[in-house]
C-alpha cells in the first residue's frame, strides 16, 4: 500500500468516526418525557405527611412523582410538570421571583407554566389541583 493512500484511508476511517455519534444521535427525539400524567382518579397529597411540610406555608413547594405542587397564596395551590421541555432537567420553584428555573441550561418559567426565557421549546403541562381540608386531589 502506498503511504499516501494509507494516509488518506486513515483520515477517511477517522473522520467516519468522529462523526457517527453526530449522525445518529441527530435522529433521536430530543423532546424530553413528560413524565406521567396522574391516573385519570387523579393524585392525592396529604398536607399533613412529612414529605409535604413546605407546602403548609405561601411560598413553598413539593415534588410528588413528575409533579411540583406550589403554594402560591393562602388558598391557592399549583401543579406542574416538574420536567423541563427542553432536555427534560427538574425545576425548581423560586419563591422570590415567583419562576421556576431550569438548573440546566437557563430556562425560565412563570407560576402558570409559560416559558419567559429559553430553550425551552414548551410550556410546563398544568394540572387542576382541589383542595378539601388537608387532602389535595390533583387531576
């Protein structure tokens, strides 16, 4: 074999690889999961379990499955998907900024769900969220 025609073949078969992983992956579905929807029942969360002491006062918030639960004022509670729609991180909710940021890459959402700052593509799914006495139902 000539040393010019290893050479080429050699920055042929290298190139090819570098480049596959760019090739596959860019017909992959870069929409994240957006987790499960609660059972058509709905799902319920007991104020008074340990795992949900935040939201007993106006500003905290709570994880439940895919969800993040929010106290947004005395009587008002929110729920949304905790997934971002861009690459699919957890939120978190900014009780000072009353936004929910995406540690990731930046993203930004208002209480309601609708994207202020990007990449994200999406708003956060919202879920109807009743409160009866210290148990909230969430369909």
């Amino acid at each position: 074999m000539e040393r010019r025609k290893f050479f080429r073949d050699f920055a042929l078969g290298g190139s090819l690889l570098l480049t596959a992983p760019v090739l596959f992956n860019s017909c992959s579905n870069d929409t994240p999961d957006e987790g499960n929807p609660p059972p058509s029942g709905g799902i319920t969360v007991d104020l008074t379990d340990s795992n949900f002491t935040a939201l007993n006062t106006v500003g905290g918030f709570a994880y439940t499955g895919d969800i993040i639960i929010i106290r947004s004022s005395d009587s008002v509670y929110v729920a949304l998907s905790k997934i971002c729609t861009h690459q699919g991180c957890t939120v978190s909710y900014n009780s000072g900024n009353n936004n929910l940021p995406c540690p990731c890459h930046g993203s930004l959402y208002t209480i309601n769900g609708t994207v202020v700052n990007g990449p994200a593509p999406d708003p956060l799914k919202r879920y109807d969220v009743k409160k009866n006495g210290n148990i909230l139902t969430i369909t």
